[in-house]
C-alpha cells in the first residue's frame, strides 16, 4: 500500500503504485510480464509465484481499488472482463438459491445469468428495484440469498435505494452486490450505504481510455474476499499484467475525468430535456427523474456523466446513429470520448423483445456516453442531427 493511503482519494490515485519500485526509484509502477517466479528457497516465496495467482502488477491495482473503495479491510479481485467479475460473484451461489436482480440491467450481465447461471440452478427474478415494496416482497423467498442491483440501471438510469435495500437484505441475511460501474466511488459508495460486495467494468470509467477490458470485485467482508479469490485463481479469467497497468494509469485521472464528463452531461440532459424533438429525457440529476431524491442521498455530484433519451420519431434514429461526427456510434462507455449507443439492437439484444418494450428499451431509446470534449460541440452534433 501507498505511504500516502492517509490522503484525500485525489492524492491516493494521482501516487498509486509510485513508490513501489524501492528498487531502483521509478515513479511509474512497472509491468510484469513475467509468469513465474523464483523462490529464495524451498518453503519459501517473495509473495509471488505464478502470475495466475497474484503478479505484482494487478497486485497493485487490486489494493488501490480496495482502499479507494471501502479502505480497512476491503480486498478486490481484478478479471480480464466486468462480466468475469460478475460470473464470479454468481458463483458464490449453488442450485436451488435465489438472486432479486435490477430488471432493467445490462444485456450482457442478463444474458449471462440467464444463459450460464441459469441452467445450473441459480434462479434469477427480475425486480423493479425502485419499487421498495416489490424488492421486500421478492426477498420474502426462503431461498434468496442476494439482492443484485445496478446503480444506476443501463439504459435507463433508475435509481435503487442502496442503503434500505441493504437493510431489508441484511434482516434476511442475504447479500447486497452492487454494480457501481455507471458512478465509480468517486460519486458513490456502495459500501458505506450497506453493500457487502461491489463490481465493476473496469473498461469503463476506471480505465477511462477505451483501451482495456477488465472488471473488479471488491469485499468489505474477508471471507467474500476469500471466496472470490479463489474463483478467480481456480478459473483464471484474471486482468493480464499490461491491461493492469493501463487501468493503473486511467485510475490517476478518474476524478478530473469524471468531473469534465459529469459538468458536460449535465449540460446535455437540461438542453435534451427541453428539445422538441426529444420525447423524454433520462438523467438523475434532472429535478423530474423519479430518482432524484435518493440519488442527491447516496451519491455525490450532478447525477454521472451518462445520459439516455427518446426521440419523438423512430424513423430518424438510423440517420442521427450514421450522421454524428463528434458522438461515435459505438458501443461501451466511460471513455473521453463521446458515444451514441442504441441499446434495443446492441447493448441488450439479448433481452426478449417484449420485456424490452415493457422496461422502456425502445427502439426509439438512444444512450450517450459523455465524454471530456467541448459541452458546446456535443451540443451542436446533437442539434444538427435531431433537426
């Protein structure tokens, strides 16, 4: 651990790894790309063995993300994807137990349950986990053994009451898992509201650069911690040594990335919220977003730097995907850059039709990851293809 862990978390992340190298003094943590390691001696080892297990490098990221997570005795797990991540955290649960899960969750963590987990028994019920009294209600089950919740949802944006959630958990002693990837602890803190485990696409804001996969599981609880450890050594879906240290790298600029990404979407979402040809606009730090309130509680700044709307026309969704010059169409999100999403035909394919049509995954539904450009420029693409 850094010797500036006693920091504000701007400090910790700008200096993560750069004292580690006593060695020789380098300021950048290095990479290590080796696959084994010597031993001193039989019975002996320098904490390093074979890189699957642990590598000095995704060592470092794992106990940056720990402290700037929850600190004391949190301890994270780094994969080579979110969904590794999450596959992990499923694991945790054998045949018969139950899992209460966001409805309107990404595709790819549906798919995955429904998919993978699903045909081995894990049982899956799909919650509106606004709705506290459908939450308790799903919980009431013998058999629940979590609550699984993304704060906020993908696409739409829903924000779920972490901290009652947490309790009404607790009371049945299941888990509370958290998908913080949209906020980051950098706005939000899953694990200060009540949160036994947190996830993240570390391809996401925690990297920042469109450049890495990687996911993250973080414990406040040691034997959790434990437990993941151990799927990701025996599965090995681990974060590879260079990947490790571009996430190291993306970490040092989260907060002034986030911030720029947060002050632009805020800018966006007020201008969308009012353009005509915009039939409803999803931002939680709209004062009309039926989450407001509980999102100024539990999370800080503006309301996350991702926004999702509607047009008032389906027909012009293929000319404003095609005719964006700043946006790219693409899928992701959390980079510098700007993109434009379509989650009915990309992000959550996955999910039926009329469960999608139900949720409000239309295919009038469009979702934009802001990124650090000018707000005016964002503007001014938006505007000209939605006139």
């Amino acid at each position: 651990m850094s010797d500036v862990s006693d920091t504000k978390l701007e400090t910790f992340l700008a200096q993560a790894g750069s004292r580690w190298d006593e060695a020789t003094g380098a300021v950048s943590m290095p990479v290590y790309r080796s696959s084994t390691f010597r031993h001193p001696g039989l019975g002996k080892s320098t904490g390093f063995d074979y890189s699957r297990t642990a590598n000095p490098t995704r060592s470092v990221v794992e106990e940056t993300l720990a402290w700037a997570e929850g600190g004391g005795d949190a301890r994270a797990s780094a994969f080579s994807s979110g969904l590794a991540a999450i596959d992990a955290v499923a694991r945790l649960f054998g045949p018969g137990d139950r899992m209460v899960v966001t409805e309107d969750l990404y595709g790819g963590t549906f798919r995955l349950f429904e998919k993978l987990h699903k045909p081995y028994g894990l049982e899956t019920v799909y919650v509106d986990t606004t709705d506290l009294g459908a939450v308790e209600n799903a919980l009431a089950h013998p058999r629940v053994r979590a609550v699984f919740l993304e704060v906020p949802s993908n696409p739409l944006l829903n924000v779920s009451d972490v901290r009652t959630i947490a309790g009404l958990a607790a009371s049945r002693g299941a888990l509370t898992i958290v998908d913080n990837t949209f906020l980051t602890f950098c706005r939000q803190r899953p694990m200060e509201l009540g949160a036994d485990l947190v996830i993240y696409s570390a391809t996401k804001y925690l990297g920042g650069h469109d450049d890495l996969l990687g996911g993250v599981v973080i414990s406040r609880r040691p034997e959790l911690a434990e437990e993941i450890a151990f799927y990701q050594n025996a599965a090995g879906a681990i974060l590879s040594p260079d990947e490790a240290w571009l996430l190291l790298r993306g970490l040092k600029t989260l907060p002034l990335r986030l911030a720029k990404q947060e002050a632009n979407a805020r800018v966006l979402a007020e201008w969308l919220a009012a353009h005509p040809r915009v039939s409803r606009t999803y931002y939680p730090g709209l004062p009309d977003h039926p989450g407001n309130g509980i999102f100024r509680d539990q999370a800080s700044g503006d309301g996350g730097a991702m926004v999702a709307f509607e047009v008032a026309d389906a027909a012009r969704v293929p000319d404003i995907l095609s005719g964006v010059r700043v946006f790219m169409f693409a899928e992701s999100l959390g980079g510098v850059a700007s993109l434009i999403t379509f989650p009915s035909v990309q992000t959550h394919a996955d999910i039926d039709p009329e469960t999608r049509d139900r949720l409000g995954i239309s295919n009038r539904l469009l979702r934009l990851s802001i990124g650090i450009e000018d707000a005016e420029d964002l503007r001014q693409d938006l505007e000209r293809v939605l006139q």
